[in-house]
C-alpha cells in the first residue's frame, strides 16, 4: 500500500510512436476539450484555468511549443488535457473509446482483474505545467509514455497538514509553500520520484500526488476498484468521490456538529474533545508507527 515506481514495463509500441506527428495524425481533428492556464500551477479550488475546445491535432502541437503564435490567454500559456466520457456526467474515461487508434499501442500493465478496471484517463500536459495537490479514492497507475515529470507525495495519513478543501489541497507551490499561510504543512512528510517516458508509477488510493510536467508529455491514468464494486458511489464518473460509507460518515459528523452549536461554548469545546477522543480510539490505526 506504497507508492513505487516501475521501470521496464512492457507498455506496447506507444512509446517509440507517439510523437507530436504520429498523435497529430492518429485522432486527427476530432475536437477536445481543454484546461488552458496563463501560470503554470493550475488550481482547482480557485479555477484559475479556462476550459476551451481545439481539434486534437491542433492542440497537440500547441501544448508542445513553448511560445504560440495563436492562443488564448498569452502567447506562453499552458495546456493540458484530461480526456473524459462522451458524456463526461455519466461515462468514465476509456482510452480505447475516446481514442481507439492511440489505445491499440498501448499495453496496460496487469495488475488487477479485468472486472476491477474503472477508467484509462489519457492525459497530454505542456512542458512546466503543475497540478493541484489531490488524493483519488481508487488505486492508480500513472503510466508516463513520453515526456519526464515530477511527482511529489504525501501519505494519507498527513492529510491534517495538507489544508484540505474536499479531495484537493489549499497549498499549490509544494516547492515554496506559504507557512504564514499554511504553518503546519512542514510536518507533512514529502516523497518525490522522477518518471522517465515508459516508467509506471503506482499510487494507492488517498496517497496525494502533485504532477510536475517537466516536459511535454503525454501520459495514460489507470484506475481500478480495489475494494468492493459497492464500496463506490455508483455515480462517479471521475473516480474521485468518496466511498459510499465514507460519504455517510461525514453527512452524519457534519449533523453532530450542528447539533453541538446547541450548547453554550464551554460545552460544546468539551463534547467536541470527547468526540474527538472516541474517534481517535475507535477508527485511527495503531500501526503507522
């Protein structure tokens, strides 16, 4: 249940054939849709990106120069591709529906059962591209076909240092954090790894990952079910949202603290520290050491 990187995977021929010409004129001018970014950290909670639609091989080629000629926001904008379900509300991601002529070169490591498998999300990222810090609730490959990243993690149980505001951080420069804004995110404890093209990285699910693109790259997401199909919520296309009882537990926390605010501050300070207390007792692991 940690994260490793795996090298020398057989990954079929994407690797030798995916270059800006061959992606270019595979999945032609089929339109995407697109996050373009005048600064290079992307941020989900702020959205300070803008969603657009380009044909595929138009956007190829832009996301991999460094300084465009056309463009949206400025002439050194980013761009990135998260590939989604015909109708990205109700169907997951699926390579080999999206892009059937990419998804016959690619050879998907086996590691889980056929009946495990959720999504194959296909992703192409600008050179100096960061995204936000997140957890997803499902384990993962991160399969890096061309191009080098960076990959910053933190395990899940640092998440009380990480700022949370739902599955993503608040802290968006891992490298130079604000600590006046953000004080107790130096008791996360951070592991990195550099992923070459044809490198594999796995991430168990709630492990937080913050991408670096340190070059133009295009990558293939896997993301299978590793606890029981009912463990998830039936209506998540992205595979972000929490497990169904995770879900309820929150629901049910949240209307304890409401029920709280019904006794004066010194109560409801000292009912909280039990509550507290009584969940650390009945749910925290003992064993992290």
């Amino acid at each position: 249940r940690k994260p490793v990187v795996l090298k020398g995977m057989e990954l079929g021929t994407c690797t030798t054939k995916w270059t800006v010409e061959y992606l270019s004129q595979a999945e032609g001018p089929k339109e995407v849709k697109i996050h373009v970014s005048a600064v290079p950290q992307m941020d989900f909670l702020s959205k300070n990106f803008v969603y657009r639609t380009l044909p595929f091989d138009v956007f190829v080629r832009r996301a991999a120069e460094v300084k465009h000629k056309e463009y949206f926001l400025s002439e050194d904008e980013k761009y990135y591709l998260r590939s989604v379900g015909e109708d990205a509300r109700k169907d997951i991601a699926d390579i080999r529906k999206q892009f059937p002529i990419l998804a016959e070169d690619v050879q998907i490591p086996e590691y889980f059962e056929k009946e495990q498998f959720f999504s194959s999300v296909f992703r192409i990222s600008s050179a100096g591209l960061q995204l936000w810090t997140h957890y997803d609730v499902m384990d993962n490959f991160l399969i890096q076909v061309t191009g080098k990243k960076r990959v910053v993690l933190y395990s899940p149980r640092d998440a009380p240092y990480l700022y949370l505001s739902g599955t993503k951080s608040e802290v968006l420069d891992v490298d130079n954090p604000d600590l006046d804004k953000y004080p107790l995110f130096v008791k996360a404890k951070r592991y990195q790894c550099f992923l070459e093209a044809g490198d594999v990285l796995f991430i168990p699910a709630l492990w937080f990952h913050n991408v670096i693109s340190e070059e133009f790259g295009v990558a293939l997401n896997v993301f299978w079910k590793h606890l029981p199909a009912e463990s998830y919520d039936k209506t998540d296309t992205y595979g972000n949202k929490d497990p169904t009882a995770a879900a309820r537990a929150i629901q049910i926390l949240d209307r304890a603290l409401k029920t709280l605010e019904e006794l004066p501050e010194e109560y409801r300070d000292f009912y909280a520290r039990r509550m507290v207390l009584r969940i650390q007792e009945k749910a925290y692991r003992n064993d992290y050491g």
